[in-house]
C-alpha cells in the first residue's frame, strides 16, 4: 500500500522550496515527501504538518526565559559543512538517543547523494569556542523549514532543541519571511 508520495529533484529554488511547503511537502534527505500517515510498531499514525504564521508569531514568557538562559553563549549562522567539529557534536547527541536515527548527520541530511539540492544553513551555539549545539534549516523565498537539531548531551537543562526552534523562528522573523516550517508531529 502506498500511503506516501515522494519526488527526488534535481534542484530546488527558493520559490519551489515555498511552492512544496505550502501544499503539505517536507524534505527528507535530498527528497521533498507528503503523507497524512507514518507507520509505527506496526501501527498507522496520523501526521499534521505544522506551521507558524510569522505575521501573528510572538515568543511566549517560556520561550523568552530559555533565550535568556542562553545568554552566556555565542549565536552564529552559518553554511551547511559537515565539519569534524559537527560530525562529533552529532555522534555526541546520537549516543544520547532512545529512538532510530541515520547514524551520521550527512545520512540524515543527504542520503546517498554527495551534492544538496536545498539551502541549507545552520544555528550553531557555542560555548568559548565549542560546538555545543547546532539546528539545520532550509531557506525558501518566503519561507523557512527547521530540518534537524541536534546537541551535546551534557547541555541538556539548557533545553536545546527548544532553543533552535526559537532561533529558528527568530531568523525567519529578521528576513521577512511569511512561514516557518518545523516539521510534523504524529498522533494515534
């Protein structure tokens, strides 16, 4: 039974990036995908595809305390390079995990193709220096999609991944654009 649509392009600009994500398409590897359903456990679960207006965003109380607490560390934006320093900060933060992920970050994020077809950026944290966190995202002309982020472990109480997203947020919010994307959550 297919319950997915898929296509592998060959590129992808700005404008099909917005064009795929405005109808229900989210990347995966080098491939953009659409379902209503992901199979879990051997069992069927429902998936909504979210998305933040980001004419109507503001960072609630919460959100704006775990950006405060990240205070002490350095924000920068960068290219996409898989970097010793981001292949250990991966293999530190995959350790750390209790479900299924591709085993290296260049799996996750290309599959078997040497060469991107999306923009990709990244949100690194550091700490004095070190890579303590990073969240990749792909640019769209209007539009913003959260692929992955990742952390070390031991900056756990710091919530991390929550900090991405709102960095993430916050990134789409300094370019104009209209939509952040982060992803899907599932459901029985």
């Amino acid at each position: 039974m297919i319950y997915y649509q898929h296509v592998y392009p060959e590129s992808v600009s700005a404008a099909l990036l917005d064009a795929y994500l405005s109808k229900g398409w989210y990347r995966i590897q080098q491939m953009l995908i659409t379902t209503d359903l992901i199979t879990k456990e051997n069992d069927f679960l429902a998936v909504f595809w979210l998305r933040y207006r980001l004419d109507t965003y503001a960072h609630s109380k919460k959100s704006r305390k775990l950006l405060q607490n990240i205070a002490p560390f350095t924000i920068s934006i960068e290219p996409l390079e898989f970097t010793t320093e981001l292949t250990d900060l991966y293999s530190r933060y995959h350790s750390s995990l209790d479900f299924d992920m591709s085993d290296t970050l260049q799996g996750y994020l290309m599959g078997d193709r040497a060469v991107s077809v999306f923009d990709t950026r990244m949100i690194c944290i550091r700490q004095e220096g070190r890579l303590i966190a990073a969240g990749c995202y792909d640019e769209g002309a209007t539009t913003t999609m959260g692929i992955v982020n990742i952390y070390d472990p031991a900056y756990k109480k710091y919530s991390l991944g929550k900090v991405l997203v709102l960095l993430k947020l916050e990134e789409a919010l300094r370019q104009g654009k209209t939509c952040f994307y982060p992803g899907y959550i599932s459901i029985h």
